[in-house]
C-alpha cells in the first residue's frame, strides 16, 4: 500500500521514529554492564585468524633484581614464529622494536578506550607517550599478517 507522503519522506521519518526509540530504550532499558563487557570482549576476537604472540620474557618474573634498583620498566618479549617484539613498558609510555626490522601498525589494546594506533619504523622501532593501565596487549599488522600478544596486566 503506497504511503501517503513522498516515497523520500518516508525514510527520513523512519529514521527519527528509529532514533527516538533508540533514545528511549537507553534511559528506560539501558544495556547491563556485564552484557557491555562481554560484546566489548567478543568484538576483540575479530582477527581469529591473527598468530598469537607467545610470552617468552618478562623481568617481572625472569629477570634478577638489581640492589638498589626500585622502579626498573618492565621488559617484555613476545614471540610469533619468526617475529619477536621487544616491549619496555614505563610509567611515560611504551618503547619497543619489531624483529626482525619492519614497518608495522601497532595498537595497544586495553578494553573501551581508544588508542591512537602505532607506527614502526623501517628498523621495528615504535614508542608510545601513553602508558597502558589495567590490563592490555599488543596488535601487530605486517604486511598481510596479524599478530596478537598475550594479555598482561601493566
């Protein structure tokens, strides 16, 4: 049955209907938390094909204490087939190298809030000015490959 506005008003008014009923369900049946947490936590396993980036070395629990040494970074290295990727983790940021050398795209995931994505250098080399809180893990694209780290807490 043809409506009786213009077939373009049509659309226009089904979207403010849309919006408004949007507006609507979230003050009077807002989204749980939990059910937040856990679409945030499945939308992170969309690069199932991605490798997984295997801890090999971490000071906290590999490296001999330093007498006298009381806020030492934290050194970290993940390992994927061929690639390893050297992370210093501070209290100003990140600093870390790509091996073997290569350009790439780093993200530092760490749940709802956004990062400003990284870049490595043609010899690996990336830094970040903003230090992960809570926990978090790396995201590495190479070229055509995808590559995720073990979640750790900073």
């Amino acid at each position: 049955m043809p409506r009786e506005d213009g077939p373009d008003d049509g659309g226009f008014a089904d979207a403010l209907l849309e919006e408004e009923l949007r507006q609507a369900a979230a003050v009077l049946d807002p989204v749980p938390a939990e059910l937040l947490q856990a679409a945030l936590d499945a939308f992170a396993l969309h690069d199932l094909d991605a490798r997984l980036a295997e801890l090999t070395f971490d000071s906290l629990v590999d490296a001999l204490p330093v007498r006298g040494v009381t806020d030492a970074p934290r050194m970290l290295t993940f390992r994927a087939g061929e690639v390893s990727v050297d992370v210093e983790v501070t209290e100003e940021g990140l600093i870390g190298q790509v091996l073997p050398p290569q350009s790439a795209r780093i993200e530092v995931l760490g749940g709802p809030q956004t990062t400003r994505p990284l870049t490595a250098d043609t010899l690996g080399r990336f830094t970040s000015d903003t230090p992960p809180t809570g926990p978090f893990a790396l995201r590495l694209r190479t070229g055509g490959e995808v590559i995720v780290t073990e979640w750790l807490r900073a």
